[in-house]
C-alpha cells in the first residue's frame, strides 16, 4: 500500500477565492501575535525589538516537565502552618431534678384614684333607620 501525500487544505473564502491557510501560518509565524503574552504566532516568547527570547520548544517542554496536581519537590519560602486540633469534649449526662416552683409574692391592692375625665363631644348623625346595616346605612346620610 502507497502512502498518500498529505492534502494541502484550501479553503474557499465568501469571495470565491481559495486560500492555503497552511502557507499562510507558515508565512507569518515571526510576526508578534496580537495580545499582551509577547509571543510571536508560532509560540516563541519574544523580547523587545522583536528577538526571540525562549523559544517554542522550551516553552512546551517546561510545560510538561511537571504535570498539573503533581507535588513538587521544591520547598516552599514559609512552611504551611499546621491545623489546630481542639480537645475533645466530654459531655456528662445529668439527671433532671425536680425544681420547685419559687414562692410567689403577693401584689398589694392599691387604691384607685379617680381622674376627672373630660365630656365626650357630641356629633349629630343622621337618623338611621333600624332596617338598614352594613354599607347601606353608611351611605344613608352622604347625599
């Protein structure tokens, strides 16, 4: 069996026109990438002026030197404080006593004193019938 050679993958644009993005990554991977990571578009981190500084490999190979969860072996610049453990507690059971009820103190009566108590004002209303109640005797005198 022959092996085939890999397909170049074009693509048709709203145009018409057919681009190889292929060829086009590969003709601009020294241009910085826009964003604020300063890597050109290959991956490389780039420095000022636009030399490379460490290259992609590099990159990717620290990345995965340590995989994510693993402890690492370095120790660190204050050691972690140990968790307080509190003493148990221990409850005792008590028995429920029979509490008497405290002897209650008896209220003198006081004498009332009488205050004068001012007349009430007398309002005329309107004569309401005896057969009327509720909101028709209420409506009766709004005429």
């Amino acid at each position: 069996m022959v092996a085939r050679a890999p397909r170049k993958r074009m693509y048709r644009t709203m145009q018409g026109r057919m681009v190889d993005i292929e060829k086009l990554r590969a003709a601009n991977e020294s241009v910085q990438a826009v964003g604020n990571m300063n890597v050109n578009a290959r991956g490389d981190v780039i420095g000022p002026g636009g030399a490379i500084v460490t290259p992609k490999e590099t990159v990717i190979k620290k990345y995965y030197e340590q995989p994510k969860g693993m402890v690492s072996d370095t120790p660190r610049s204050r050691p972690m404080p140990a968790p307080k453990v509190e003493p148990v507690k221990t409850v005792q059971k008590m028995t429920p006593i029979a509490a008497k009820p405290a002897p209650k103190k008896p209220v003198k009566a006081q004498p009332k004193q009488e205050e004068a108590k001012p007349e009430p004002k007398v309002v005329s209303k309107p004569a309401v019938s005896k057969d009327k109640k509720g909101i028709d005797a209420a409506l009766d005198g709004l005429e």
